[in-house]
C-alpha cells in the first residue's frame, strides 16, 4: 500500500468512525393506565423542565417539528413557567383558551457522559458518548388523569450532543404515542 493509499484509507476509516459514533438512539419502554379510557389527541402541550432555559425550548421545539397529521405538539415554555408548581385544575384554566387536551409532561432523571476508546488502525482515540434517562406521563387535560407513562433511555455516540440526545426522545416518543393509540 502506498503512502497516499494508506492515508486515505485512515482518513476513510476516521471519518466512518465519526459518521457512526455522531448519532443518538432512545429505547422507550411504555404503558397505558389501565381504565384510563384513553382517547386519541389533537393538541398535546409539551413540557420538559429543563434548566438552562433553552434546551427547554429547544426540546419543545423538537416535539413541535414531528407533529403528526392529526395531532399538534405545542411548546409549553411561553406559558407555564419552569421550576413552579401546578395544580391540575390552575393547568386546565392555563390551557382552556389553546384548546390544549392533553400535557406531556418530560422529566429528566439521568445524564451522564461515559468515556470510550476507539481504536482505528491501532491507534486509539478517547470518546465520550452521552446517555440519558426520562420518565415521562401524558394527562387528559379535563380530569388530569395519567393516561400513559413511559421511561425512555436515550444514548449518543462518541459525537452526540445533548441536543441530539433530546432530538431522538422526541422522535421515538411521537412514534410510541402513534403506536400506543394516542396520536395520530
């Protein structure tokens, strides 16, 4: 091999390993709250309290771009303020006027950045790859019942961001609520 096939075959073989570690999955494991007498939603208000301010908007704004044909995903941050807490009838009267009929309510309860050495043509390289945990519920609007619940885990590649991370919980959380009856 020459030197200039040898180094563009590193390059390849780099650029391969970036291309594959720069994604995010999220496996989502969900349940319907038995006699909860779920409906299908049209408007579901989303709301992750999230600190700093803007990965909340940010991840509102994600579940507002994979609305569906039937159902709109609404950001919560321009009327319910993080950090204070509601009742369900102060929610109701908040979202009567947006004709809101459900909340999906979004709880970090993990983050962490574990360390990884990749290896490319025996030479290694450190990589962090994010991974996350979410517990989320999704309320009727007019009674405040828990209608579903979900925990999600949501893991990066070596070039994942958090951003990424929040983009893939908001793909697969539309696509469980699609496959669990309750958006369409």
């Amino acid at each position: 091999m020459t030197r200039s096939q040898y180094c563009q075959s590193s390059i390849l073989a780099v650029a391969s390993a970036l291309l594959l570690s720069a994604c995010a999955t999220t496996k989502m494991e969900s349940t319907l709250t038995p006699g909860a007498d779920p409906a299908r939603f049209q408007r579901v208000m989303v709301m992750l309290p999230l600190r700093p301010f803007e990965k909340r908007e940010l991840v509102e704004k994600v579940f507002a771009e994979e609305s569906t044909l039937g159902t709109t995903f609404i950001p919560s941050y321009p009327v319910l303020i993080a950090g204070l807490e509601y009742s369900n009838a102060e929610i109701a009267r908040i979202l009567e006027p947006r004709k809101v009929d459900a909340l999906l309510q979004l709880s970090l309860t993990r983050f962490a950045v574990k360390p990884h050495i990749v290896m490319v043509q025996g030479t290694g390289f450190d990589v962090y790859k994010p991974e996350s945990e979410f517990e989320l519920k999704l309320l009727r609007i007019e009674d405040g019942i828990v209608v579903w619940s979900s925990t999600a885990e949501t893991k990066g590649g070596g070039f994942a961001t958090g951003d990424d991370l929040l983009r893939s919980l908001a793909r697969k959380t539309v696509e469980q609520l699609v496959k669990d009856g309750l958006v369409y």
